[in-house]
C-alpha cells in the first residue's frame, strides 16, 4: 500500500483545505469534521481500493480503512491538513504579521 497516495487522493476527495475542518483516528476509521459534507467526491473514495466505506454520523464523515492501514494513512494526512491550516491562517495575515510570524519561526529553531 502507497499510504501517501492514499492520503493525498482522500484529502482531494474530501475538498482539502477549504473543507476539512479536523481529522481523528480510531481503530478502524479516518473520523473528519467537514464544514460541508455535500462537496465531497463519494465515486473518487469509492475508487481507493483500501476504502472499505464511508457514513456520516454524529457530524462526522468517517472513513473506514482497517486496522494497521487507517494509521498509515493518518500520518500521511494530518500534515498535509495541518500544512493547508497553516497556509490558511497565513493567508489572513497581513504583510507584517507574517514577517513576525516567520521571524518567531527562525528563532525558535535549533
């Protein structure tokens, strides 16, 4: 299994950065928090082989991948998620904030 792959082609499938909100794991299954479920590419999931399923439930989109594969894929995808979050959040700042901001970056590394 290509757990990148995998990863980026789910994150594409779900809207990427515009829609996913938040992303947990549990044994089995990818759970999302989407600020819009509707957009998401239900035939592109259905095409990953390593997808067993999706549902909705309790305002979450959850994907089931399996034991041993749904944490591959997690750490392919939450920095891909926390990557598009970043770029969000320095997209809103104005020029000054984000010389601050990547200034603090430079001081704070070893």
């Amino acid at each position: 299994m290509d757990a990148k792959r995998v990863a980026q082609n789910i994150f594409d499938a779900l809207g990427g950065n515009e829609n996913i909100v938040s992303l947990v794991y549990c044994a089995t299954r990818l759970r999302f928090v989407l600020n819009d479920d509707s957009i998401v590419d239900e035939h592109a999931l259905a095409q990953i082989s390593e997808v067993s399923g999706t549902f909705r439930t309790g305002g979450q989109y959850q994907i089931i991948l399996g034991m041993g594969t749904v944490k591959e894929v997690h750490d392919e995808l939450a920095p891909l998620i926390e990557q598009a979050q970043q770029n969000s959040e320095t997209d809103s700042l104005n020029p000054v904030q984000r010389a601050v901001k990547v200034l603090s970056g430079l001081v704070g590394k070893d």
